[in-house]
C-alpha cells in the first residue's frame, strides 16, 4: 500500500490550498483593478456593506445579520463608509433608535466599477479555462457555498473577513 511522505504532500495542491489561493488571486486582481481607478484602503466589509444596501434603506443591525459579522463590526464599517462619502445615514422614522443606511452617488460609483472589475477578472479567467468551464466552476461552487452558507461556526470567521482589505 502506497503512502504519502511529507515531501509528497508539499508538493500536492488540496482543495483548500487551492480555494485559498485562488481566493488571493482573485482579491488582488480586484485589488489592483480597483486602486487603478482611485480607490484606496477599502476593505471586503466595505463592499458587503455597499452591495447590501436597499434603495429603501436599511439599518446597520440588518446589514450585520446579512453579513453575518458582529453589530460592533459592522458599526465600524458604516463608520468608514460614512466618513469617506459612500453612503449616508437618515433617521429611522419607524424607530427613532436606529437610522436607515443608504448610498451616495460615490457608492453608487464604487459599485460600478466593482462590477466592472468582477468582470474583468472573470474575462481573464475564461481566457485561462474557457467560459463553459468558468460556469461549471461557478455553479459547483455555489452549491458548495449554498451547502454551508447557513451554519452559525462561520459568522465568527466572517467578522475577522469584513476588516480585510482588498
């Protein structure tokens, strides 16, 4: 019977390795598209914050559960988006304790040009593995993240996430 040495197992690539690296890969490409265009310091928390804001608003607590990340977490996102101009706070005319969270013409931006560098990333990687394999990957992946996406261990993982910049 066949055993792996440490030597092989250096040299072998798992399915988590590669999910972590391609996970870098990705982050900085969006990283260097991104600061390409302007955008300095901003963070994964950022965009969760950004991508998740209803036209109607919506408050800090609420973005917190979509996000899975602590209120205190959160509040400090919303903090540094607010100060730099990405989205705003009005009263909550329903609670007069919390506000609703909306985007600013600079997030609206922002998120623009996000969704220009996701697309520029994934035309580079259909490039690599053409766009048939490119959906396969996108659908295996999804069922994976959809699998899992519910169990409370990864919430305290996600609010480590939400302060790493991209």
């Amino acid at each position: 019977m066949y055993q792996n040495t440490p030597t092989d197992y250096s040299k072998h690539m798992f399915l988590s390795r590669l999910l972590v690296k391609s996970y870098r890969i990705v982050q900085s490409m969006n990283g260097t598209f991104l600061r390409s265009l302007g955008y300095e310091n901003f963070k994964i928390g950022h965009i969760i914050v950004l991508m998740n804001l209803a036209e109607q608003g919506v408050t800090s607590t609420d973005l917190a559960k979509i996000a899975k990340i602590s209120k205190q977490a959160m509040s400090k996102l919303v903090n540094e988006l607010i100060q730099e101009g990405y989205i705003i706070s009005a009263n909550n005319p329903h609670d007069l304790r919390s506000s609703f969270l909306f985007c600013t013409e600079k997030g609206n931006q922002f998120l623009e040009d996000l969704m220009k560098s996701r697309a520029h990333i994934e035309q580079k990687f259909a490039e690599i593995v053409g766009q048939e394999r490119l959906v396969e990957l996108n659908q295996l992946l999804s069922e994976i993240v959809s699998h899992y996406d519910d169990l409370e261990s990864i919430d305290s993982i996600n609010d480590k996430i939400a302060g790493t910049k991209i």
